[in-house]
C-alpha cells in the first residue's frame, strides 16, 4: 500500500474487487440486448414492436434497431474494458509498491 507520507494511498483488494466489480457488470446488457435484438427485430409484417407501416417509417425504425443494438453492444465492451484497465491499474500499482517482487 502507498505510504501516507507521500499522500497518496490505495488498497489493492478493494480496486481487484471494484474491478471485478465493473467488468462482471457489462454481463448485465447481454440478455436485454439479446430479447432486444430477437424481439425487436424486423419482420415482413412488422418492424420491430410496431405494426408495418411506410417505407420511410420501416427504414427509420431499422436504421433506429440497427443503432441500439449495436450502441449496447459496444457500451458492454467498454464496461467490461473499463474493469479490465482497473485490474491493471491495480497490477501497476502493486508492483510499483513492492519493486522486485
């Protein structure tokens, strides 16, 4: 652990923790995203949830279905690289406290 008398502290099992915390969390988007993709999707019937209507509304509503899906996805993959950055934060720091071990 940093020294106090340098200002500056950490706790190596509380950021392990909190990264695992993190990176876990982006398992929380894939189900939604899933029944979001396979419910929402477009059919010759329908577009997603709404019954079919224009050709300009089909387009905007795919254009719309395309983008969700595809923003939670990469928002997962940011969450799960955000927790992944921390545990190696976490790694820098430890070895930066205990050099040559």
């Amino acid at each position: 652990m940093g020294s106090p008398m340098d200002g500056f502290s950490y706790s190596s099992g509380k950021l392990q923790s909190g990264a695992k915390g993190v990176a876990d969390s982006s398992d929380l988007l894939h189900k939604p995203r899933a029944e979001f993709a396979a419910n929402a999707a477009q059919t010759d019937s329908c577009f997603g949830l709404v019954p079919k209507g224009s050709e300009e509304l089909a387009r905007n509503y795919r254009a719309f279905y395309e983008s969700a899906v595809e923003w939670v996805g990469i928002y997962g993959g940011n969450v799960a690289n955000a927790g992944l950055k921390l545990g190696q934060v976490r790694i820098n720091y430890d070895a930066a406290d205990r050099p040559g071990r």
